[in-house]
C-alpha cells in the first residue's frame, strides 16, 4: 500500500519554490551583491531646514548610516496639510489627518545624472482633545511617525531603483 506523506509533498514544494525566486535572481536587499549594498554609507542627505526635514533625514541616516565617501545625493521636498477628520457637536475639530509627501531625486555624484526621482506619501492623525500641550504633544508625535512612513517608503523605492554596485 502507498502512503500519502503531506510532509515530503510540502518540502518538495518549498524546495521548488525556493529554486524558483533564487532563479529569478532574487537577493536580499542588504545582502552581499543586494541593492542595499550600494546605498549603504553613500548617500549625502540635503541637510534639513525643517523639523520635519530633520526627521527625514535621521530615519534614512538611521537604516542607511551617515555618507562617509558620498557617491549618491539625495534631494527631497516635503509636503505637509492637516486636515480636519471629527467636528463635535459644538463646531470643533477634535481629530485630524496629518498628510504628507515627499518628492525626492538620487543624484549620481560622479556623472551629475539623476538616477531615480518621484514621490511618496502617506498620512497619520492626531487627536485635539486635551490640554494644549496634551495636542501639541500628539501633533508631535503624528509628524514623527509620518516622516518614519514616508522614509521606509522612499527607501523602499529607492532599493528597487538599478544602481551599480559599489566598487
């Protein structure tokens, strides 16, 4: 009698698979000959004159580490508009959507040519209820997060972009 095994039919399908992306040239972002190589440590960021700029600016300094040998620039434009989600019954707003977007380029440093530009964006809200600097606090907050969005999505874009390896 033949027996069915699930567990050799799941193995040998996930051994398949797994031949499959690393056919495709799958490889991971960070990893050696990964797109993350090629950013790491390379790329000079506008320096900020906002505070929302200088947030910016430390999440991506923060996953990519400070340019040392820059061979990249990174230009950006940030966006930012409230707007008012909840009105109570007395005419105030108590809730808000912090909306943001950053249009940004990745300039080669050597050749002067653009490598990658476009835009992210995304929003988070805050509430209003509380002491003022109950809502200052979480206005705050919400333009924290925000800017942490909006450079996990810029990287993101930037890591799919076709950079040359580094040398």
């Amino acid at each position: 009698m033949s027996s069915f095994n699930r567990r050799l039919l799941l193995l040998s399908g996930l051994a398949c698979g797994l031949g499959a992306v690393a056919a495709c040239g799958f490889a991971p972002a960070y990893g050696p000959g990964g797109a993350g190589t090629a950013l790491m440590g390379r790329v000079e960021v506008d320096a900020p004159n906002t505070r929302a700029g200088y947030l910016l600016t430390q999440e991506i300094e923060t996953r990519l580490g400070r340019a040392t040998q820059p061979r990249y620039a990174l230009s950006h434009t940030i966006t930012l508009d409230t707007q008012a989600m909840a009105i109570n019954r007395n005419n105030v707003a108590s809730r808000f959507n912090l909306l943001g977007s950053v249009a940004y380029s990745l300039r080669d440093l050597e050749t002067g040519a653009i490598v990658t530009s476009g835009d992210v964006n995304s929003f988070t809200g805050y509430s209003s209820t509380g002491s003022t600097v109950a809502v200052q606090a979480s206005e705050r907050d919400a333009e924290t997060r925000l800017m942490s969005i909006l450079a996990d999505q810029l990287l993101t874009r930037l890591l799919a972009a076709d950079l040359p390896p580094p040398e």
